[in-house]
C-alpha cells in the first residue's frame, strides 16, 4: 500500500514558500542523510524556480559515509548547486551554511545587499536543531515528532544574513513507493498514515541484505549474517520479537511491539551507521515510479473522455492532496 501525507498546513507552506521565494537568493534543503533521494521535495524545483540550492545531507553521523560520499558527489554534479553533509546538533561545521551561501551567491553581503537564505525541508529532519545550533538559543521547537513547526518565521544570524525559516513539507503524491515507506520509518510521516507492521517488514528487508551484520549484533540474533539475508522478512520481524521479549500468550510474537522496536532502533541509530538508499537504487526506484504514475494518469484522462461522452455526470477525479494513490 502506497504511503501518503500531506495535512492542510502544508498547504499554507506551499503557498508561503511561492511567495517567499521571489526575494531569496539561497534555498536551503535540509535532507536526511540516510535516504537523500527519497526526503528530497520534488515541488521544491517548481516552487523556487532557478534559484541556487544548497543541498545539506544532515544526520550524517547516523548514515553510512561511504553512501553519503556517492550522494554529496552526486548533488554536487548538478548545476547551481553545491551539497554538504552535517551533523546539525555540531556548532562549528553548522556554520558551513553561511560560507556555502555565499559561494553560491557571491554578489550578496553586506548592509546594502543582505544575504536573503529559504531554508526547507521534510518534517522531522532537524531544521528547528539546526537553526537553534547557528543562532545559539532555542528559536525553533523541536522534537522526535513530525510537523512541529507550523509557521513561518525570520531569524537574523548575522547583521547581512537573514534566514527564513518553514514548517517541514512533502508534497501531495508520493509516487516512488519506496519512498513512502523510508518516510515513515525515518520519522518524516505522522504515526496516522502508515501500519507499523508494514513500514517494519519494508525496513528490515533492505537492511537483510545490506546490513545484516548490524541487524546480528544489534538484535543478538542466533543467525549468521548470511542466514538473515536469506530469511524472509517476517520472520526476521518474529525473530528480533522473541529476543527482545514483545510476546503475547502462549508464546506467540507481538508483531506491533517487534515493529515498534525495529524503528525506533533504527531512529536512534542503534543499529550503526544506516543509508537506505544509493543514487542508482533511488533512479531506478523514480523512474518505475514515473512510469507507473504517467500509466494512472492515461487511465484517468481516458475514463475522464468516457465519462463525457456518457449520459449523467462526469466521475468525481480525487486531487492530488487528497492522498489518493
């Protein structure tokens, strides 16, 4: 089942940034380090036009290094745009941000042309953290919860620099299926939109056979790393269930505790240094995805002439926000 959510704040978000964008010369994307492709906004590109970005993979102190260099490598091929990765709690490399909006805004500084910078990103990726770690004080609330910061708002971190700040946004269709499912089990989506069960088995069936080693040692599974590649993913789930003691009567697994369990290892990065994703795996995974979506479309647009044509009224098309998949 595809994963969709897009509350009605993001609405107001959408707009905000629309309007915002015209007096910025930086856009900030602040992406999860352990799965960039998938927590990067693909309205972003449409709502802010030609602008310079600069693309921060943040929490990469929890994701791996050697996927992180592929991905940084990969934003920084792109034009306009330059990548780094950041651990936003850090100080020192936080204040990277202001060196690397400068570069790719070079004419702006100073009193008469103050650095104008949009700082975006998903929900529960760690802009409040970050914006707290460069002005020294708490201006941004945070939490290990998605959507906590609802508006808009300005924070001057120098006398030339000014930062705008937005509530964390997806966009109204998530049509790589993957995505969905790292979303959720990072943290990005609220509690309501997906099954745990599902996020869960989706989580460990990629970890089994890039990370089966961490799995090992972190669950203290009685499996070799190749037996846990090899095993499917609900039994891995049963598996990590009964060591970590989520059982119900007559020894059966709770499935919901195991899932609880699995993700919430996985947030904290107990499980060791994780990415979820390479830049090939997330292309192939988009391209499908597009396919699929322009397949759905052509259906729509064909019942929509049918319906036409026919007597009594058209059949009501769900909008795209509306989460229909």
């Amino acid at each position: 089942m595809a994963i969709q959510w897009f509350p009605g704040h993001m609405h107001v978000t959408q707009k905000a940034i629309s309007e915002r964008v015209k007096d910025i010369d930086v856009v900030i994307e602040l992406l999860d380090a352990r799965l960039p492709g998938s927590s990067a906004n693909p309205m972003l590109a449409e709502l802010t036009g030609h602008k310079p970005g600069l693309k921060v993979l943040n929490k990469q102190d929890l994701a791996d290094p050697e996927v992180t260099a592929l991905w940084l490598a990969h934003y920084n091929a792109q034009p306009d745009t330059r990548a780094i990765g950041l651990d936003a709690s850090l100080t020192t490399p936080a204040q990277r941000l202001i060196a690397a909006c400068h570069g790719l805004a070079p004419n702006r500084g100073g009193m008469a042309k103050p650095m104008r910078v949009l700082i975006c990103g998903i929900p529960n990726v760690g802009k409040s953290t970050l914006i707290n770690t460069l002005t020294g004080s708490k201006k941004a609330k945070t939490g290990d919860e998605a959507g906590i910061t609802k508006l808009e708002q300005r924070i001057v971190l120098a006398d030339d620099f000014y930062l705008w700040d937005t509530p964390g946004m997806l966009w109204p269709r998530i049509i790589v299926v993957q995505s969905g499912y790292k979303l959720a089990a990072s943290g990005a989506i609220g509690r309501n939109a997906y099954d745990d069960e599902e996020v869960a088995l989706e989580l460990l069936a990629y970890l089994q056979h890039h990370y089966a080693t961490a799995v090992a040692a972190r669950f203290r599974l009685d499996e070799t790393p190749e037996a846990i590649a090899a095993m499917k993913d609900e039994e891995l789930l049963e598996a990590i269930g009964r060591k970590r003691g989520a059982l119900l009567g007559k020894g059966r697994v709770n499935v919901q505790k195991a899932a609880e369990i699995v993700m919430h290892e996985f947030r904290a990065g107990n499980l060791g240094r994780i990415t979820l994703e390479t830049p090939d795996e997330y292309a192939q995974w988009l391209a499908e995805g597009q396919r699929l979506d322009a397949e759905r479309q052509q259906k729509k647009t064909s019942r929509g002439k049918r319906g036409k044509g026919s007597a009594g009224p058209a059949p009501v098309v769900p909008t795209a926000a509306s989460g229909e998949s």
